[in-house]
C-alpha cells in the first residue's frame, strides 16, 4: 500500500538528507549520484517516524576544487534516448565551486491504438541541478543547490471492445477520460446496443 498518494511510506526516502514524503517520489531520476546507503529499520531516532522498515538514503556528488565532467548517452528502441551531463568548476580556489547537472529521457511508448494508431504510454523528461559550495571559514561550509524538472507521461491508451446487450454499458475502458476519442471506431459496432 505504500504505492497510494494518501499514505505515508513505511521505508523512508532521504535525497540528500531532504525526506521524499510519498513513495512516488522515488520515479524521479536522481542527478549526478555519488552512492546509496540502505539502512535497515526502524530508524525512527535518527530519520524520524516514517521509517518503520528503514532508510534508504540518495547522496548526490557535491562541488569540489578541481575541474571535473562527464557525459553519458543511452539509445534503445522505441525512441529511447537518455543522456546525462555533469560539470564541476570551481569558482574560487579552494573557497568555492558550482556543480551543474542535465538528464534528459525520452521515448515513445510501447502501445498503439489499432484505429489511428496513436502512441501511449511515451515519455518526455528534463531535469538540472545547480549546486553552490563556499568556504567561508575553516569551520563553516555553505552548501546551495536548486533543482528543477519537467516530465511529460501519456497514459497508455485504453481498451474498447463491444459487449453483449445485457451488459449496462456498451464499452469498457481503462482510462474514461480519453475514452470516447479512442473508441470511436467501435460505436458504430454498437450503435444497435442500449446503453444505461
């Protein structure tokens, strides 16, 4: 259950120490990762009520002093193409550094309708994270970051077929909200059927 908005989950999901409160959260993709640590529960004293049955904690690359970038390019079928870029420049020696982070993910879904053989089920992302690191003394760092992303998702298309007469509806459908665009090549299969 822990997959339902309304609930809390029962690990709890920290992205650099910021908790992620819904498990949904977890489909989003985490920029330039440095490692993932997976403490077992309950870990309430340290994390906090929401951690019955652990922690798993995402730790991202922070700024450093030297220059440092990489790039990485993933293609596959269906129109899939992924690529993720990471720069590291240091402003200041030894004082101050910015980190910047690009992922994009694309691809254009594995289900076609058999009437105007629209897609469903694609996917469009882009997302960056620019991180400020600055010493201002020998005891004090000063850690910046903003992230921001954008993720188009078609719902996949649903399911129309005719039903027997007896039913209480001439069609079913998975999603209603896009169902009498996809089914308008079947309602003249059923335009002889009463609907309630």
């Amino acid at each position: 259950r822990d997959a339902l908005v309304t609930l809390d989950p029962g690990v709890g999901i920290y992205v650099d120490d910021v908790y992620v409160a819904r498990g949904h959260g977890a489909l989003i993709p985490t920029l330039d990762l440095e490692r993932i640590e997976v403490l077992r529960g309950p870990q309430g004293t340290l994390y906090g009520k929401n951690t019955i049955g652990g922690v798993v904690n995402v730790i991202t690359r922070k700024p450093a002093s030297d220059f440092d970038s990489d790039a990485s390019v993933r293609v596959g079928n269906l129109g899939r193409f992924d690529t993720s870029t990471n720069l590291n420049v240091p402003l200041m020696a030894e004082r101050a550094a910015a980190r910047l982070s690009l992922v994009t993910r694309t691809d254009d879904g594995f289900v076609r309708s058999t009437g105007e053989r629209e897609k469903g089920g694609d996917d469009k992302l882009l997302g960056g994270r620019l991180q400020l690191m600055l010493l201002a003394s020998d005891d004090v760092e000063v850690n910046l970051a903003a992230e921001s992303e954008r993720q188009y998702e078609k719902l996949p298309l649903p399911e129309c077929r005719p039903l027997p007469t007896i039913a209480l509806s001439s069609f079913t459908g998975d999603n209603t909200l896009r169902l009498s665009e996809a089914c308008t090549e079947s309602s003249a299969l059923t335009s002889d059927f009463k609907t309630t």
